[in-house]
C-alpha cells in the first residue's frame, strides 16, 4: 500500500494510465547513410501526422472545434517545407542524425519567433516545440502518452497534474488519480474534487510503483493507493465503495434544504468552480451560490487569449444555469502553480510570490480590461459579483476597481447593457490585507478569504510542498485570529465575509468559522451536503460562545482537542 494524502473523496477501481512524459534524451553519433535519416525523419513525421489528426478529431468531439485549433496549428507545423526541408538539407550538408536535425532546425525557429514582438509569432514557437518533441519522440522509440485519446476506465498516474494537463483529460474515462507530489490545496487535488473523481495526492513516489495496466485502488477517503491487490482486499474495498455510495445517497436527502443550525441561524453554502462544466455538479449537490468561478481554466489549454466573446459565453452560461443565485467569478489568478505557456511569462525563483493575479493584470491591461468587459456584459444573465484575486493594497484594489468602472462607462456610451448591481470584493489572502481589513472594508463590497493562499503566507509553508506540510495548518490560532479580525472588520462596516479556500469545506473548522460568524462557506461541491449535515447539529450561538477561547489558544493541537471535545 502507498499512502499519500487524500485529496477526493471516494473509492476508484481502475486499470492504470501513466501520463509521464518520458525522457528525450539520446547520443549524438555519427551517420553513414544520410538517406537512411531522411528516410527514418520521413517515417516519424508521417507517424507524428497520423496521431495528430487523431487527436485533433477526439478532441472535437469531446471538447468542441476551440479545443482542437492548436492540433491544427501542430499539423501545418508538419507540412511546412520551410520547417522541413532545412532538416533534410541540414542532415545531407552536415552529415547528422535525424534527432539532431530535427533539434537543432526547431530550436532555430523557436528562438526566432520567441523574440519576435508579434504575438501570433510567439504562439508559433510554442506549436513548433510541441511538435518536434512529438516527432522526436517517434524517432527514438519512445511513446509520450496522449491523455486525450483515453478511452477506457483508467486511474491516472502521475508526478503532478497540471491544470493544463487535467485539462485536456478525457473526463468520461478517468475514474480516479495518484500523483507524486502535491498537497489537499494544489490545483490538481482542487480539480479532482471538482470532477467528483477520488485522488490521493502527494505520495512521494506512486509513478515509480505502478505500470501501465496494474490494476489499482485509489481511496480518496483514506489517503491510500493499492496496487494489484489480492481478490480478499479487492472485495474489502468494492464494500467500501458501496458504504461510500449509500452515505452519499444519505447526505442527498438535504440536497433541497437550506443551511440552518440547531438554533436556527441561517449560513449560505456556495461551491467553487474552474468550468461552466462544473455547474451542474454544484447544482446536483444542493449548492446555494458558487462563491469562487476559477477563471483562469478558460485561459488554460488553448494556444491563445480567450477572446471577450469566447469569456462572455462562459460567464452567461454560469449566471444563467445558477438562475438569481449568487455567483462570484473572480478575475484572471495566473502564476503561482497555474502556468499559461503561451503568455511566456519568465521563471521565477519564488512563482508564488512573484509577478502573478492582479500585479499581472494591473500591467498587462489589455488582458484585464477584456475580461471586465465580458463579465459587465454578462452582468445581465444573473446575480454577478467580482472579485480580485491576491489584493496586497489599497492602491491595487482601487486601481483594478477603476478600470472596471472605465469599462462600465465605455460600454454603457457603446449603448451595452449592464447591470448596475455588481457587487465588487476581494480575496483576503495575503496577510498584509488581513491585517489592514478594516480599511479595506470601507471600500471593498464583501471579502472572500482564500485560505489556501493565506496559509501559506502566513506561516511561510509552500502549500506544494509535502516537506513543509506538517506547517500548512489551517487550525493553527494564528489563522484563526486573522479570519475573526477580518469578520469582525467587515461585519463593522455592514460587509459580508465568505471563504473559498479549502478550510471552508473542512469538518474541523466549520464549527470554529460557525462560531466566528462566517456568512458564506464556499467548498468543492462534493463537501456540500457533508457540511450541510454538520452544520444542522451545531450551535452558532454555543460555538460564538467559544470565540475568546480558541483564539488565545496557543497550538493547532489545542484548537483541535477542544473542537472534537465540543462537538461530539
Ligand atoms: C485560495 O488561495 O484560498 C484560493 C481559493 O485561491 P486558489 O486556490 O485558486 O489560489
Ligand atoms: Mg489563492
């Protein structure tokens, strides 16, 4: 048994599929017969083209004729002479194997077209160096898996899953996953719960343990990964998937009822979201709002900006499908774990602390403004609120907010028509807007805070990082005083507060923020109608009770004991 850490509900029972990209790596030798290399480039090209027009098929028809565009950009890259020729002129002139031809012509063309000021160029560069690691791929034997032509049931295996990778998952088949690396708050782990798929993530080593075709458990409720189990253990676990079954049909008696405790005080429990995909699932799950849409996963998997039509398709559909209930998009998050290759941001020594979210968007206006633009313009379809992510000061939040008013007027002197009931927040992530929340709380709308992210910070523990892990701790009383003093700010100036990072959703310290006097829990789906169950037997008066107490306790140890005391 492998464990790791569970970070999706559930039991999965599936073959295995390793999507790790193998290494590229062979010996430069010298050639004899350089019509043998032209004929072995010929043969990989011609094999590269074939598996290319298969994916770009499958994926137009799982995801639309969008998602297949940057294939189609992959095959002219094939079919270029200009790309082509020089590999076999450089093969006959210089006397080289095919591998170092076909290198060394891309990277010339990739370096040339990176520097170059047009943005269609540099897309270009991003297409050339996909597909020579494809070809090269085929000339040396190697294959590299193509998660989107998956079809069959399969637990995926990997390092890590990127969000660009899960992107472009075949959600059909993929019943469960393990990774390497990750922690319950990497977006891998965010993803699975989203998909309502089991996962275990973090297990420092499951791709080295597990084949192609191993039969595998993943028990996302445990935290455990089982390979090739015996028969005895593979009863024991489908019963417990059954178990996991009926207690889910159990939590979905409350799926139409509202979020009250035992004294009769209503809370709102909202769901996070990455896709309007997701909608129906937080429907499904009896979610009252979604406090958190993702919405940087439109940027994600594609070779190019989301135009501001592509983006208002996808903010109607949200609004519409949630009818009147509240739904808080939050602006463009990238850095940090959430790479977008074609944006060619440079490496940074410490991504989550560098030049991501709002510091990206405040510079790069363009993109900002488009995405204001298609969000005012779906304002109409529903109950819109904004809300801009890693907010540090006052300035950035007045800076973001202004351009969003510019784009308000430009559009209503264009005759759009735009809600004038926009609710505009920020997240509370960082410490310093924790602390200054009573200042902020003056201007902004309502906070949402991101614990995720205001964890980590706070306690300087990368939340990637399973080495630092035993630090990333949400009930620790330093987290819980900077929450209460960010309710207690915003409830001053009449604001609402929500959370959306993950502790909202967490057994432990939703009575803790019940008794702080959180007004909007905002989870993963799945944690719902859990969280709905529990919050019916507890007491917000009992719990408010208990406030001084916890947060002048000095361990997360302490905050736990007397949590499980309180409420059993
Ligand atoms: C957070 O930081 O708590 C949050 C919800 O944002 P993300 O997980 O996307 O960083
Ligand atoms: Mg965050």
């Amino acid at each position: 048994m492998i464990q790791g850490i569970a970070a999706s509900n559930g039991i999965a029972i599936a073959k295995a599929y390793q999507l790790v990209t193998p290494a590229l790596t062979y010996e430069k030798k010298a050639i004899d017969n350089p019509n043998k290399e032209i004929e072995r480039l010929d043969s990989a090209l011609a094999t590269a083209k074939q598996e290319l027009e298969k994916i770009k098929e499958h994926t137009r028809k799982e995801m639309g004729d969008e998602h297949a565009e940057i294939f189609s950009a992959h095959l002219l890259v094939l079919d270029d002479p200009e790309m082509v020729n020089p590999m076999k002129d450089k093969i006959t002139n210089e006397n080289v194997m095919a591998e170092t031809a076909l290198e060394e012509t891309a990277n010339m063309f990739v370096d040339m077209f990176k520097n170059m000021d047009n943005e269609y160029m540099r897309e270009r560069a991003a297409d050339i160096q996909d597909v020579s690691k494809r070809v090269l791929a085929h000339l040396l034997g190697v294959t590299v898996p193509n998660p989107a032509l998956i079809d069959e049931e399969v637990i995926v295996i990997a390092n890590d899953l990127t969000p660009s990778d899960t992107a472009q998952l075949n959600r059909d088949f993929v019943r469960g996953f393990a990774t390497d690396i990750g922690g319950r708050t990497s977006h891998s782990a965010i993803m699975a719960r989203s998909l309502e798929i089991p996962a275990v993530v973090g297990t420092r080593g499951v791709t080295k343990s597990v084949k192609n075709d191993d039969v595998v458990i993943v028990d996302g409720i445990e935290g455990n990964v089982i390979v090739n189990p015996s028969e005895d253990k593979l009863a024991e676990y489908k019963e417990k998937q059954a178990a996991f079954e009926r207690q889910k049909e159990e939590w979905a008696k409350l799926k139409n009822e509202p979020t009250i405790t035992a004294d009769k005080e209503q809370v709102e429990l909202a769901a996070n979201i990455g896709t309007p995909d997701d909608v129906d699932g937080v429907l499904a799950n009896g979610g009252e709002g979604i406090g958190l849409y993702r919405t940087e996963f439109l940027y994600m998997g594609k070779n190019q900006l989301p135009t501001e039509d592509e983006q208002y398709d996808a903010y109607k559909t949200v609004l519409e499908k949630m009818e009147d209930k509240p739904v808080v998009v939050r602006t463009l998050d990238v850095g940090g774990d959430k790479e977008i290759s074609y944006l060619d941001l440079p490496e940074e020594l410490n991504p989550f602390l560098g030049f991501r979210a709002i510091r990206f968007c405040l510079e790069n206006d363009d993109v900002f403004r488009t995405q204001l633009r298609a969000l005012l313009r779906a304002s109409v379809h529903g109950n819109l609120k904004i809300m801009f992510p890693m907010v540090a000061t006052l300035e950035e939040f007045r800076q973001a907010k202004g351009m969003l008013l510019d784009e308000k007027q430009n559009l209503k002197d264009e005759g759009t028509a735009v809600s004038d009931d926009i609710e505009v927040g920020i997240m509370v992530e960082i410490p310093s807007t924790a602390v200054t929340a009573r200042q902020f709380a003056k201007e902004v709308d309502f906070f949402s805070i991101g614990t995720n992210d205001l964890i980590q910070y706070t306690m300087a523990a990368d939340r990637m990082n399973e080495r630092v892990s035993y630090l990333y701790q949400p009930y620790h009383p330093a987290i819980l005083n900077l929450v209460n003093s960010v309710i207690e700010a915003a409830h001053a100036e009449d604001k609402w507060v929500g959370m959306c990072g993950e502790m909202a959703g967490d057994s432990i310290a939703i009575p803790a923020l019940l008794g702080l006097g959180l007004d909007e829990f905002s989870m993963s789906a799945t944690s719902i109608l859990p969280a709905r169950t529990q919050i019916r037997d507890l007491s917000k008066e009992k719990m408010a009770s208990y406030k001084d107490k916890l947060l002048s306790m000095g361990t997360t140890e302490e905050v736990v004991e007397f949590i499980r005391e309180k409420t059993e």
